[in-house]
C-alpha cells in the first residue's frame, strides 16, 4: 500500500517512543533528519535499476524547415534578411525563433540564430563567413527540443520513437522500418554525422542525444538528421523524485511496489534508533531495509527474466545439461545488456 512521508516519520517516531505527528516543525530537528533519510532513501533505490514502474510517457514534436525564396547575407555581417528569387525584400520569417540554425545552400557553415529581428530579418550569433550574395538558397531548421512534463521530473531518456506507416511490400515481407531513434552521446553523434550535423538533409531523425538543459531547467535533446518536418515523437522516460518536505505526499508518486515503500520506511527507522543511540535496533532496522531492497530489484527481474539458461561446471559433460533455477543470487542483481 502507498505510503506518505507523514506515515514513514511518523513510522521511524514511533520507534523510538515519541508520539506522532500530524504535520512537520521545521524547528524540529529529528523530524527534518528523517525526511532528508526519506529522501535519500527514495533516491538511493530509484538509482539503481530502471524499474518498470517508473516510467513515465511524454512526447515532442519536431518543427518544419523553412527554405521558402530566398535569403540576402554579407560575408562578416550577423544580419541576413528574407528576400524572393530576385533579391527583392520578402517576409517569410514569420516562424522564426532565437535557438534556430540559418545554413545557406553549397556552404559548410551553421550559424545560430541569435534574434528574430522580423519577418523579414534575423541576426545570427556570429558573423556570416561565406560569399555574399543578395539571393541565395538557405534553410532555416531547429535539431533541438526541450522536454517538459508538468507531471514528473525528466530523469532519463529510455525509448525514442515514432509513428511512420510502412510499405505494402514491408509490410507484406514482414520488414518494417525502424521507428526508434538511437540514444546516443553528443560525441557518437557528432562522429556518426562525420563530424557536421547539419549536412545530412534527409530530415527523418535517426538518433537523439541529450545536451544540457534550457534555461527553464528542461532537458533539452539534440536530433539527428535535423527534422525537416512535423514528426510527432513519442518518449519513455524514467521519472526522478525531487526533495519531498509535504507530509501527505504519497512517496514514489503512489507507483511504487510495497517492498520500495517498506526500503523506505526500514531506513527511516535505522535512523531514529541512531538518533536515539540504540545501535543494535538500527542494525536490525538496516537488516530489513536490505531484504526489502533485494524484494524489489527480484520482483523487477522476476517479470524480465523469461528464458534458459546454462550454468558452466567447468567438467566434462559430454551433453549432458545441469537444471538450474533463478534464485536470489541471480534475482537481485542489476543486469546489463
């Protein structure tokens, strides 16, 4: 059953013979400890597996290229306006936005866009190092997105993907594309797109890299190829827990098994015994913590570990297989791969 962070303190109080409490003293020093306990608690067993229970949905969608006309720029000038074919002045900027990429046609060059000045205009972050030319061919994108979910904390990025009807022929062959985008580092990306991640213009996002975060505190992902038009991509994310200091608030959000809400509460307990001086009631209290810490990573691994496998003696066998079982040794380890 879900627990609050009042019933966890109230929980590690009772152990030590002091009374419950209906709300929290910040003035109290003992109750503060026990909610910083909580918390680190919390963190402590959301760190180390991807639980299944903590993922979390959200999704972005992808922006349009703009390459309408034509663009005029000047070689060591930060300012470049919309034009027509002819040169003459145009305003098909309207969508336009500081963060996005100015790349005029045949030069090897990105410049940010540092302001939309107008429909009409923008200035880049850095002066324009190609010829000028008063109609050149340009395009004008965005590759990165920022991700914010009002409902929880962003923690990790684990599925990217989204929705694109196959072929007849795949379909009947039974091939499909690949909708999920690979998670990759900023350098894998860089060297996957030979090291310049604006010349592939196919536009179809293959791989998706965080980056640092906006100035919002949003994570921010870096596309790659940059879209070239409206993709709606669909996200899987593990949720992270911030500091709780509410008493009511139910712990993991309420998703949680029971054995991750008792991992809690055992550790909350150790500490008040301490607090308290009784070092072997913390041990035990301890104890009880590991053992529902070890429940929780064997109930995750239970639900995944659906096939064989073989155990090596290092004997001669001459084909003949050892039945094994999954028990606790192999149930409450992180597995990788």
């Amino acid at each position: 059953m879900p627990k609050s962070l009042g019933a966890i303190v109230n929980a590690g109080l009772k152990e030590i013979g002091d009374p419950e409490v209906t709300s929290f003293t910040s003035t109290n020093i003992l109750q503060q400890r026990l909610i910083e306990i909580a918390n680190n608690a919390v963190r402590g067993l959301v760190d180390r597996l991807d639980y299944d229970w903590l993922f979390k949905r959200t999704t972005i969608s992808t922006a349009d290229d703009i390459s309408t006309e034509s663009a005029a720029v000047t070689n060591a000038s930060t300012t470049i306006n919309s034009v027509d074919s002819a040169g003459a002045a145009a305003t098909n900027w309207g969508d336009v936005v500081a963060g996005m990429w100015f790349r005029a046609n045949s030069t090897q060059k990105s410049y940010q866009i540092a302001t939309a000045t107008s429909s009409a205009e923008a200035e880049l972050e850095t002066a324009y190092l190609d010829t000028t030319s008063t109609a050149k061919g340009y395009r004008i994108f965005t590759d990165t997105y920022a991700i914010s979910d009002s409902d929880f904390d962003f923690g990790s990025l684990s599925v990217a993907a989204y929705g694109d009807s196959g072929t007849w022929a795949s379909g009947v062959s039974g091939l499909l594309e690949d909708n999920q985008l690979d998670l990759v580092t900023l350098p894998e990306l860089y060297r996957r797109s030979g090291g310049d991640p604006h010349r592939d213009t196919s536009g179809r996002p293959a791989l998706i890299a965080p980056i640092n975060a906006d100035s919002s505190d949003n994570p921010q992902f870096k596309l790659w190829p940059y879209p070239t038009d409206t993709f709606l991509i669909e996200l899987w994310y593990i949720a992270s827990f911030t500091e709780n200091t509410t008493f009511a608030t139910t712990m993991f959000g309420g998703d949680a098994p029971e054995s991750a809400y008792d991992y809690v509460e055992h550790k909350v307990v150790s500490a008040a015994h301490k607090w308290d001086e009784a070092f072997d009631q913390a041990a035990v209290a301890e104890q009880e913590a590991e053992v529902s810490l070890l429940n929780v990573i064997r109930r995750e691994n239970r639900e995944k570990i659906n096939v064989g496998f073989n155990v090596e003696t290092y004997r001669r066998s001459y084909g003949v297989r050892y039945p094994t079982r999954s028990g606790l040794g192999f149930d409450t380890v992180r597995r990788r791969g």
